[in-house]
C-alpha cells in the first residue's frame, strides 16, 4: 500500500530540480468532470506549470489519456511535452506529436459496432481519440457490467493488437503494446529528459506502467486518491493536493539560485 505523504515534504524543489516531472491531467492535475468536456483548468495551475517547466529546462510533461491537440487547447498557451493516447502519441516540448496512425484503421468495425450497441446504454457516451476508443458511462443507470462484458466483446474482435482498460467510469480500448510507460521511456530518451530522476504522479490504473517506470528507473512515483492496491510508492488525497504543491514549487524556484 502506498505511503500517505506531503508532496512539499518528499518533493521540495531543492530535490526535484534534478528530476523529470511526469504529470497525469485528469484525477491528478484536475478534479474528475461528468465528461472530458467539462474539466476545469485554473490558470494559477497553467502560469505555474509553464514557470516549473522553464526551471527544469523543459524536462515536464502531461502524461494522459487525451490526444496531444486536447492538452494543448485546455493548457493553452502551453506546448509542454507530453504523452497522449497512454502512449500511442509522444511529443517533445517543440515537435508535431509521434502517431501510430495505422493502428486507428483496424478500428473502423469496432467503431461501427460500438455505435450500435450505445443506443442500449442511456447516458454513455464514445470518446472518440483516433488510436484509441473510451466509453464513458458516469451518467448512464446501467450496470457497469453488462457495459464492461460488451466492451470485453468488442476488445476480442479488435484482436490482440488492442487492449481493454477499465478506468474511472470508462472502458478504454487502446493500442496493446503502448502505454503511459513506454511514452515516458520515449521522452526519458530524448535530451531534455535524459539523465534525470523521473517523478510519476497519476491516480488511475492506467498510470500505473508509469509507477512502475519510475521504480525500474529509481525514481518517486505517486497515487492521487484511493488506497487501493497500486505500484506506486506514495499517496495523496486530491487534485488539490497536487496542484497546491505546485503552486508552492513555483514560488520557491522562482527564489531558487
């Protein structure tokens, strides 16, 4: 189980100025919204990730779910470089995104498919991310799973290129041999990156590669939220939680030598 803790205390600036900051966006920089449409980015959070980003000489990135272009437009006038699609989009801070554009077209039948079979759950909705296909059934009365046994339908006709994750209120099906790790391992690669410590936070079973990524690389990983069963070596409450500590590294650097 992971250790509850202050991020201020494991993670002042002194000891974070030689790491690589690998930042989760929903349930970990910003609370949970009813749909991906309705999160809601303080622009106290967007002025302090951009002056962080400068102080580690760019080596910050948004680790998510959502498509590059979407972070983009919600950290707007941010071009950090992030990991987008769990892994099926990289992109350093200055350069168009990395894509496996090849894998969206063996999706078209299951796309097709999963058109149908909504119209059953009232509520649902499809995200559609290109390389990859979220159901979000938050608002939606059905029981998780009979929508979760259909998805499960859905992933084994896509085939073992695919793969089905379970998130908050979302079934995700995503490129089977991406995933946030190997999107972080890309960036941890590049220059920007290289040679530093790397600092995981995410609340979701899909950050944990990255939790694992940062214990076979030494680095500190963090859970936001629940104390379930998680690889990840330390554990906060909330967003708010997150995003206060940033607050507090920005300031602090800003006085910083």
């Amino acid at each position: 189980m992971a250790e509850p803790i202050a991020l201020e205390r494991l993670l002042p600036w002194h000891e974070l100025r030689a790491s690589a900051l690998y930042l989760d966006v929903d349930g970990t920089l910003l609370d949970i919204a009813p749909t991906p449409d309705a999160v809601v980015v303080p622009a106290g959070l967007i002025a302090a990730l951009g002056r962080i980003g400068a102080h580690l000489g760019g080596a910050l990135a948004l680790v998510s779910g959502r498509p590059v272009g979407a972070l983009d437009r919600l950290f707007r006038p941010l071009r950090l470089a992030a990991v987008g699609i769990h892994g099926a989009e990289v992109r350093t801070a200055g350069d168009p995104p990395r894509t496996a554009d090849y894998l969206a077209r063996q999706l078209d039948g299951i796309r097709d498919a999963l058109a149908t079979r909504i119209a059953e759950w009232p509520g649902a909705f499809v995200e559609d991310k290109g390389l990859a296909l979220a159901l979000h059934h938050r608002a939606s009365p059905v029981d998780e799973r009979v929508i979760g046994r259909a998805m499960a339908a859905l992933a084994d006709l896509a085939g073992p290129e695919f793969v089905l994750l379970h998130g908050k209120a979302v079934f995700e099906l995503k490129p089977a041999a991406l995933s946030k790790a190997t999107g972080i391992a890309t960036l941890h690669g590049t220059a920007k990156f290289a040679g530093r410590r790397p600092v995981c936070i995410g609340d979701d079973l899909t950050d944990e590669s990255a939790f694992e990524y940062a214990g076979e690389m030494q680095g500190i990983s963090v859970r936001v939220g629940d104390a379930g069963p998680t690889m990840a070596q330390y554990r906060v409450n909330t967003p708010g939680e997150v995003r206060a500590w940033l607050a507090h590294l920005a300031a602090t650097a800003e006085g910083a030598p």
